[in-house]
C-alpha cells in the first residue's frame, strides 16, 4: 500500500474507517489488571526509599534520585517503544516488554551496588510503558460513542496498580525485605505475559508503512501539528510533578519521629487514593459527552486546593488522608480526560499521540520526584506543600488562557 504524508505523520492513503467491535467487558478487566501491575513496577520504590537509601548508603536528600531514573527510563520508553504500537502487532510488541521486564525486576532484587540499582531501575521504567499501548490498544478496540468510558475503565487498572504498589510494597517489604518487592513483581510479570499472549486479541489497526526513524519524527510533528497535544502534555508534566512532590518524600517523615510509621503503615496511605480510580470512570462518561474542558478546571482547581489539608499533617493524619484523596482524585480525572480528548482527535496515530504525551507525564515525574526530596532536605514539609500548591497554580492559569484550544470538535 502506497503511503502519503499526513499532518503530524503517516497514514495510508486509502484508509478507511471501519466501525471498531467493542471492547468486552472481560477484556477491558485484562487490560485494566495488566496495566496496573505494569505501572506498579515503577512506582515500587517510593515507600521503600529509606530502606535502599541505607543499603546502598545514599544520602537522604538525594534518595529521590532512585524514582527519577525510573522515570528518565520510562521517558525514553514513550518515545522509543509506545509509538511501535501503530506500527507493529501489538501483540507481540505487550509480550515481548512484559518478558523483558520481569528480568529486569530481577535484576533490580539482585543489585549489588548502587550503579547496577539505578541501571535496572532505568531498564524497569523503559519496559514499563507496555502501560500506553495496552491504554491505546483500548481505545482502538472500543466504539466511539464508548471510547472514554473505556479509556476510563483501564485507566482505573492504572491508578490502581499506583495506589496498590505502596501498599503491597511496603508490606511485603516489613515481611521479607525490600528486594523481594521486585523479585515477586517479576513472577507475577512473567505470569500476566503468558497470559496476554493466549488472551489478547488479534485484531491489529491500520497502520504505516514506514521506518522506524520515519515514525519517530513523526512524534516530534505531532507536537507541531496539534495545539490540543502541546497543551495537555504540559497539563501532563504538572500534575504528574505535584504528584510526585507528594509522594517521593512522603516516607521520609512519617518514618521519622513523631510518626516512627513501618512500611506497611506507610503503604496504606496509598489506599486513601482510591477514590481517584473511581473517578476516573465517571470522567470519561463527562468527556463522551463534551464536558472535557469543564472537568479539566474544576479537577486543577481541587488539586492546588488538596495542598491545604496536606500542609496540616503534623496536626492529624486525617488532614493527609484529606489531601490524598483531593489530589489523587484530582490528577487522575484530568489525567483520563487529557487522553479521552487526544484519542478522539487522531484515531490514525493513537500510539504516537499517548506516546508524546506521557513523555511529559514521565518528565514532570522525575522533576517532581528530585525537586521534593531536596526541598524537604532544605525547607521540610512546609517547603513541600508550597512547591506543590505552586503546580497546581500554575496548571490553573495555562487552562485559563486555553480554554479554545481544549474543546473537542
């Protein structure tokens, strides 16, 4: 098939479009349970810090550097691997970074010095954004009229396997040690290969034929081409970012005195946050039906405000509990309705889209994550709540001078 250039990328020149058969109910639960252990894979590590810290004798103040090079990994995955999913089986392509990363899970358990610890955690990140093209396969196996809902409904797998991996990392860790966390995750990684392999549908998009730097710079064009791409992927990096200011340094005080808190206590306030997964269906019903613009300012609105309850957490555990529940809520509901909006725009580069996006995510994560451990080392947990009631102000004043470019057509 003869290929011709289209703005932002490739596509075929007699290509058609062709009504998608739905998304079943069993499948999505498959995509969602995937997703959330691959993206538990990365996010580990947070309540485990203070631990890796003393094994591998880092300094405390720059132990945030540990979750910044898994997102300096994952970074690199968006762009070098996501946008393979408009381009190859998709298939194949889950299978293959699902085995890969299971190795590299056990690398991380065995790592002997600090250098082989941050080396296997940059390959753990690389491998898992088979995250974006479990989430864009979803969207190209569901009906238009569906295509939020179902991107919410495995978005939730997401949040969940975010939320989940604290609280199972820490326990297991109080169990057996932090480095069982990863040699577990890489069974169960391995285990959910071979079952997307026997599961996963056939059914593969139209894709391009083109080369592999070709679809690359197509990526790069996209970000030329589409305003409504450039804004969210900002949105993208902030809300990530306030994220990760909460989260990276979180374990270092509340494993400190007053709270003397084990991992396992730690972990479950990750489960506070589950009521961001459960928002993140309903959010996409609001993007089906046109509200996305409206859900994006009133959820940034809500997570510069969780930074208030938050700052309180020297008070009561309650007030964090608050705040975790505002904030989680908040950057999962923009997070959803920001890929809603850009699946519905370019169906052609769906992979590629998600792929340029989360680039952002990644890159306000590791931000996020460095920024907060050193300024909890210079200003403590005031300093941290003020940079991250800072983000969400700042979210707050690019969707205001926005707001044309995030409607849907």
């Amino acid at each position: 098939m003869d290929m011709k250039p289209r703005e932002g990328g490739l596509t075929p020149d007699n290509s058609r479009s062709e009504t998608p058969p739905g998304l079943s109910p069993s499948t999505a639960l498959l995509f969602a349970v995937a997703c959330g252990l691959s993206v538990a894979n990365v996010y580990f590590a947070h309540p485990l810090l203070d631990a890796m810290a003393r094994d591998f004798s880092i300094d405390p103040g720059s132990v945030g550097i540990v979750v910044t090079v898994t997102q300096v990994g994952y970074a690199l995955g968006l762009f070098f691997i996501v946008p393979l999913g408009d381009l190859l089986d998709r298939r194949r392509l889950i299978v293959a970074q699902a085995v890969l990363s299971s190795l590299a899970l056990v690398a991380v358990g065995f790592s002997s010095n600090t250098a082989m610890l941050l080396a296997s955690l940059a390959a753990v990140g690389l491998l898992a954004v088979v995250v974006q093209v479990l989430v864009a396969y979803a969207a190209d196996l569901a009906v238009p009229s569906e295509r939020g809902r179902a991107v919410g409904t495995v978005t939730s797998g997401v949040i969940l396997g975010i939320l989940l991996a604290r609280f199972v990392s820490g326990l297991v860790a109080d169990i057996a040690g932090w480095r069982s966390v990863y040699v577990m995750s890489a069974v169960l990684t391995l285990a959910m290969a071979a079952i997307l392999f026997r599961i996963l549908p056939a059914q593969e998009p139209n894709r391009p034929r083109t080369s592999y730097p070709r679809l690359l710079g197509s990526v790069l064009l996209l970000f030329v081409d589409e305003p409504l791409l450039r804004v969210r992927a900002v949105f993208a990096m902030l809300i990530f970012a306030s994220f990760n200011v909460l989260w990276a340094p979180l374990v270092l005080p509340l494993a400190a005195p007053p709270f003397s808190l084990s991992h396992t206590e730690i972990g479950l306030f990750g489960l506070a946050g589950v009521v961001g997964a459960l928002g993140a269906r309903w959010t996409g019903m609001l993007v089906d039906r046109g509200r996305g613009q409206l859900v994006t300012g009133l959820c940034l609105l809500l997570m510069t405000a969780a930074w208030l309850p938050i700052a309180f957490m020297g008070m009561s555990l309650w007030w964090l509990v608050l705040g975790i529940i505002m904030l989680d809520l908040a950057i999962q509901a923009v997070h959803v309705t920001s890929q809603s909006l850009l699946f519905a725009r370019r169906p052609d580069a769906r992979s590629r889209l998600v792929g340029g996006y989360m680039i952002f995510y990644s890159l306000g994560s590791a931000l996020g994550s460095i920024a907060s451990t050193m300024t909890y080392a210079a200003w403590g947990w005031t300093g941290v709540c003020v940079l991250g009631a800072a983000l969400g102000l700042t979210a707050l004043a690019i969707w205001a001078a926005t707001l044309g470019v995030g409607r849907q057509p």
